[in-house]
DNA sequence: CCTCTATCCGGAGAACCTCTCCGCTTCGCT
DNA sequence: AGCGAAGCGGAGAGGTTCTCCGGATAGAGG
C-alpha cells in the first residue's frame, strides 16, 4: 500500500473513533469523511462498508476482550469467570452507544465482523466448558449482546447492563 | 375533525401498518405517504413524529396486551403467568421486525409512547406483585425488549426469543 | 340549494444521507 | 527525471426527513 493511502486510511480510522463515540448508531460516514480530510470515495474505497470500518475501530478491543477471556481460564470458579467474561462482553457491545450491538446483531456469513464474532465465540465456548452447563455459547452471547443493546438506550441509568445479566441463570 | 381528514388518517395508519410490517425499521415515511395516496405534509400533520405514527398502529396490540395480562392474574401459577406473559410482551415488542423495539428502547417522558410503556408497567406490576419476588418490572420489561429485539435480529432462528427468555430469572 | 370560511391538502424544496464514477494528482520505482 | 500505476476526492444520482404555504374543499349557516 502507498504510503499515503495508509495515512489516509489511519486518519480515517481515528476519524471513525471518533465520530462513533459521539453519535453511535445515527453517525453519518460523510461526517467520518469530511473530519479525517478525505473525500466520501476515499473512504467507500477504503471501506466498502460500514461494518468494515466498525471491525478496524474495535479490532484491538476484540482482542482484548479474547485475551481476557483466556486469563479468566485459570481462575478458580468456572462459573463467576463466565459470568464476569459476559459482562464483559456486554460492556464490548454497548460502546459507541450501541453501534457495535446493532451491526453484531446483523452479521453476515463471511464478513470481517463475522471473523470477530467467531473469535468470541470461541473464547466463550471454551469458558463455557469448563462449567459443565448445558448451554449453547452462541445464546448467551446473543443475549449478553442483546442486555448491551438495552443497556445503551438509558445512558442515565447506570447499572442497568449489570442489573439485567443479574437475571441471567447460567446452569 | 373533518371527514376527509379522518378518513386520510385511517388510510395512513392502514399504510403505515404495511410498510412497517414490510420494512420495519428502515421503514420510510415517504413511502407511507405514498402508499397512503397522501403528500408528505398530510403525513406530517397527522403524524408529527414516527413514534406518533406508530402508537397509531400499536394501540390495539397493546391493549390486548394488557387485557392478556388481566385474564393471568386469575390464573393458579403465579411466576408461570408472568412468565407466559413475558413472553407475549416479547412477541409485541418484535412485531414489525424489531421497529417496536427500537423504538421503545427511546421512549421519552410525556411521549404517546411513554403512554402505552405505562399501561404495559402497570400489567406487569400486578403480575410480579403476586409472586411476592423482589424484582423490578421496569427491569424485567426491558429484558424482555431487548430479548424480542435479538430474536428480531435473527429472523431465520425460529425459537431464540424462547430460548433466551428461558434463560431468565424470575425468583 | 347556495355561499363562504375555516380547515385541510399535498407538492415544491431545503438540507441532509449513502454510494459511484472518473478525470486529475501524486507516489515511488526505474 | 520520467513514467505508469495507484490513489484521491468532488460532482452527482437517487434516496431520506421534514417544512412551508398557495390552493382546494367540506360542511355550517343563511
């Protein structure tokens, strides 16, 4: 890649960041453009889609929250590191004011947020073992994501998100 | 009211259903007009905002469940009438393919929305006054919104609104 | 039955949005 | 330095929401 469509693609990125954070699902990708200093074909070439510009700004957080997963592996209950792993998970799909739920909950076969959502789930799959439940990892999933979702519609009210996987059996 | 306006206000209500039905929440007013045989001003009058429209179209729905929610009171379990009743509240926040969600997850105070919220919080209370548990039914409603929402999200996965609400709670 | 006015209609248009196309610029290899 | 390929970004098509206001009309009152 030229090195200036890289500059270009980085500032576009931080743009992104940033104008996801402040408008989360109502943010406009013309507004992503004009802040980064690039025209509106700069960005659809970089990213065709929404999704793929989503999946470069939470890349790292998905990573993160995977390396989490795996220190929870080693801890002594099974089950609270399941249970802090999904509020984990919850707190992941309410950033940016619940973009990241709404695309989550429209991924499609091979797609780059496809990759992240496999990823996830795998970690969860293996935390989910060690406790013996019978559960499925991916309705879990769809619901800790779904308690995110809910979570960021009433930004007054704080502790809702944990509130609501408190109602959440886990055996 | 004038005649002619009532009977545009019907034909745009009957629209709105259909669009809704069909769309959901990328559902456009435009098109409601247009399928109404009305100009975007006559849609606007009626219909300030989508939230108006739509409680147009929901009220029925709303209070049959309501009425629902009564006939369980009498019932002998009182957590499975909650739950049963849960359930349905799911079913109606799904309906028009998550629109109803969406936008209950953004009522705001004095809205006509907020209006059909407390007829339905007011249900809800009676049915969890009688299980005697200590939990919040604004809480619980929003569970339940949320999970219709992620059942929405997957329209091929037939049973996840069931198997999430299975997932809850409610001692 | 006719007239008149308050009410209502609905198209034009402003200001956004997404996404594409393509002529021009610029990078960086030779 | 020259040149080919890569990349840029504005113009523009077609969509959206929502407003404004000149003209049509329902239906009450004479």
């Amino acid at each position: 890649m030229r090195a200036d469509a890289a500059r270009n693609r980085e500032q576009i990125v931080q743009a992104a960041r940033a104008v996801f954070t402040q408008d989360g699902p109502a943010a406009s990708l013309n507004q992503v453009a004009q802040r980064a200093g690039v025209g509106p074909g700069t960005l659809y070439r970089h990213f065709p889609t929404l999704q793929d510009l989503l999946v470069a700004v939470i890349k790292d957080d998905v990573s993160a929250l995977c390396a989490r997963g795996r220190e929870l592996l080693t801890g002594p209950s099974p089950e609270q590191a399941l249970r802090t792993w999904l509020r984990a998970v919850a707190g992941h799909a309410s950033a940016m004011r619940g973009l990241v739920a709404t695309q989550l909950a429209a991924v499609t076969e091979g797609s780059a947020l496809a990759a992240c959502h496999d990823e996830i789930t795998a970690t969860g799959a293996a935390l989910l073992a060690r406790t013996g439940s019978g559960l499925d990892i991916a309705d879990l999933l769809k619901l800790a994501n779904a308690i995110g979702w809910a979570g960021e519609q009433a930004p007054g009210d704080q502790g809702l998100t944990d509130r609501l996987l408190a109602l959440v059996t886990l055996s």
